[in-house]
C-alpha cells in the first residue's frame, strides 16, 4: 500500500458537545462509502477526534461540520503541513467556508458527492455511509443524547429545506428538497437493525415531514421494524392523522425549531409560523402520546425584556415535555450575517466565530446596551435552570 492509495478522514471533536459519542460522521461517512466511483479503491480510515500520530498519508480530509470546530480545524492544518509538506488537505461541511483562507487547502461547498460525479438528485444514487469504519461504540450509541436509552444512531432520509429562516445558512443540502424513495430508506433501516442492532433512530433531517404524502407511507412500512425514533418537523406541517401515523410507526418525540415565543420575533427570523401554532401543535403530541421537545434561541437581533417574557410566558402556558436553550451566533451566509444593518446590530469580526455560551455576546446590539443584554440571557439561563434541568445548550 502506498502513501497515494492512503486516506485520512478526520472529524475534529467540539468540545461544546455534551457526548462525543453521539453523532457518527455522516458526511465522511457517505464520503467514503462512494469514493470508488473515482475508478480507484483506496485504503480509507476515519478519526474521530484530533489526536493522531500518523502522518503517513497523502490525502486528509476534514469535516468543518460546525463552527465549534474551526479553530481546531486550523490546528489541524497547520499540523499536517509541519509533518507532510506533499499532503493534499480538503475541507468540506457546513463551516468549511469559514476556512476558505488556508493556503494549500482545497475547500469543497455543499454535498460532498458531487464532487465524486454522482447525480444528487436522485438521493438513491448515494450509497449508505460506510458505518463498518468506525469504532463499535461509534455505531451503535448507548447514552441518552437522542432521548431514549436504547441502542441508537443517526441516519438521513431526506435532504434540502424549502425554507429561508434569516438564522441559517443552507448551503450544505441546499434548498431543494429531495427524498429517498421508501424502498431505499427501508433497507437502511433494516440494515442498522440486523447488523449493528440498532432499536432507536434519530432522523437527522432538516424537516423529514415535509412531504406529507411519502412520509405517512415512510411511517407505514417502517413500523414492521419495532424501533421507536424521533425527527425535527414545523408546527404548520403536522395534523392529527400524522401524528397517530407516527406514533404507530414508532415516533417518541419530535424536535421543533421554535425558537421565540414571541412573534414579533418570529417575524424577524422569516419564520412564517405563529406562537398559537406552536401551541397548537404541542397540544396534538400531547393527545397523540407523542412529546414534544421546542429549541428556544436567545439573542436574535430584536430580543428585548419584552420578547423574552414573552417566550417564559409561551413555555410556561404551553408546556412542551421538554426545551433546550442555545444562544443566536452569526453563521457566515445566514442573512444576518449578509445584512447586519437591516437588523441593527453589528458584528464582532475581530473574534473567532464561536461564542456559544460564552461570557461575551457574538454581537453588537446598537438598540440594546451590552449589559441589559447579559441580563435578559442570565435570566433565560436561569428560567431553564430551574424548569429544564438539562435545558441549557444540550442536544
């Protein structure tokens, strides 16, 4: 085996993430799957963390799959380079346009198939992610970080999200929503099952229910595997019949991206619900015997005293079964970041891009001054101190 037939895939640790072992690395993972549709096979192995001795390799590739990880990514760079100048070093994932400054560093934007000439239109052209690369207890995960104490992994079934939240940067999947047909998700689940027994799955979609149609057939044929799961969905998609579909085929809890109960904020994000749908909706998975989990987002530029009792107010009357807080950060591309002066705040490019629960705010809020801004986030941190124990940035 030469160093040219040697891959390296690395996926850096973040270090704000409650359980390392939690999230395989779907996108290497799909990487190496489909690398030989180059017309060559070569000796992949995946890491995942950043400590690593052998520099014996003549490609690396790095997932930048958060912003948590930049630094560390830069770290890497640097560290490769000192001991194989000839390495070729390539950056993919959703943060990997914040390195694009890297000298000798080849960065790939959005999936990372079609880089290997594979149509990503039709999702079923994709091979599953090669799982068998990594550690057992990568595969099949045993915490409680999905919500259930069953053996679990993540998977994907669909990709794209029609939406245009001002908060988030789509240029991953893009905004064409595309699913895999029925057969072809059925068969990965079959196969996280028999091979590596898997009983609890976490769909990782951006909004797997959005084609209602094939997601109450998906609901139907996956129901003979006798796993339970959980997905993200919008309060304005789901209704009573797919609710009792999906707590037929196994749903336990959905995730929703509620973010504010204040709908002046709403307004803000481009989020085209209403607080009373989300009251709506919480209600339906209560009857339903489905929990409900809302993610709450302090700071979005427009976040006063007012907006904040405003969420309190919303948690405390609607009473989801569960609520994580994390904190508004500026990722590059979001329209918050492309148009800052249309939000009135300002923001800190002399920082790195992380401030997640940081002591700092990651902007300038020209409306507000920085103290009373602390003070609103104290007293968010402190409401979900006191009614979710583990509400505040956990996944």
């Amino acid at each position: 085996m030469t160093m040219a037939d040697k891959i390296l895939l690395i996926s850096p640790n973040a270090e704000m993430l409650d359980d390392k072992l939690a999230y395989p690395p779907l996108g290497l993972l799909y990487l190496a799957a489909n690398l030989d549709r180059k017309l060559w096979k070569p000796k992949v192995k995946i890491m995942t963390d950043n400590k690593f001795t052998d520099y014996d390799y003549k490609y690396y590739g790095i997932s930048v799959h958060s912003i948590a990880v930049v630094d560390t990514v830069r770290k890497l760079v640097s560290d490769i380079k000192s001991h194989n100048n000839h390495a070729q070093i390539f950056l993919g994932g959703a943060g990997a346009g914040l390195l694009d400054d890297q000298r000798n560093v080849l960065t790939y934007i959005g999936e990372v198939e079609k880089y290997l000439n594979i149509d990503t239109s039709n999702l079923d052209n994709i091979k599953f992610p090669a799982r068998e690369l990594l550690p057992k207890k990568y595969i099949k995960y045993t915490g409680t970080v999905h919500h259930s104490t069953k053996p679990s992994t993540t998977m994907i079934a669909t990709r794209g999200c029609v939406y245009n939240c001002a908060f988030c940067d789509r240029e991953t999947f893009g905004r064409r929503f595309r699913k895999r047909s029925i057969k072809n998700v059925c068969k990965e689940v079959k196969l996280l099952v028999d091979k590596y027994g898997i009983e609890h799955i976490r769909f990782c979609d951006d909004c797997v229910t959005l084609d209602r149609k094939w997601f109450m057939e998906l609901c139907s044929n996956i129901a003979k595997y006798d796993i339970t799961w959980t997905c993200m969905s919008r309060a304005d998609l789901l209704d009573t019949e797919m609710l009792e579909y999906m707590k037929l085929a196994g749903c336990e809890e959905i995730f929703f991206g509620f973010e504010s109960g204040s709908q002046k904020i709403l307004k803000a994000m481009n989020k085209k619900e209403t607080v009373q749908q989300y009251h709506d909706v919480i209600q339906k998975c209560r009857d339903a015997g489905i929990k409900s989990c809302a993610y709450i987002m302090f700071g979005f530029p427009g976040e006063t005293e007012k907006t904040v009792e405003q969420t309190i107010r919303f948690l405390e009357t609607a009473k989801p079964d569960k609520s994580r807080l994390s904190e508004f950060v500026p990722f590059p591309g979001c329209d918050v970041w492309n148009n800052p002066s249309k939000y009135n705040v300002e923001i800190k490019n002399d920082k790195g891009y992380w401030y997640y629960d940081n002591d700092e705010l990651s902007l300038r809020y020209k409306y507000i001054s920085d103290d009373t801004m602390l003070s609103l986030r104290s007293r968010m941190r402190m409401y979900y101190l006191a009614n979710y124990k583990q509400g505040w940035a956990n996944a």
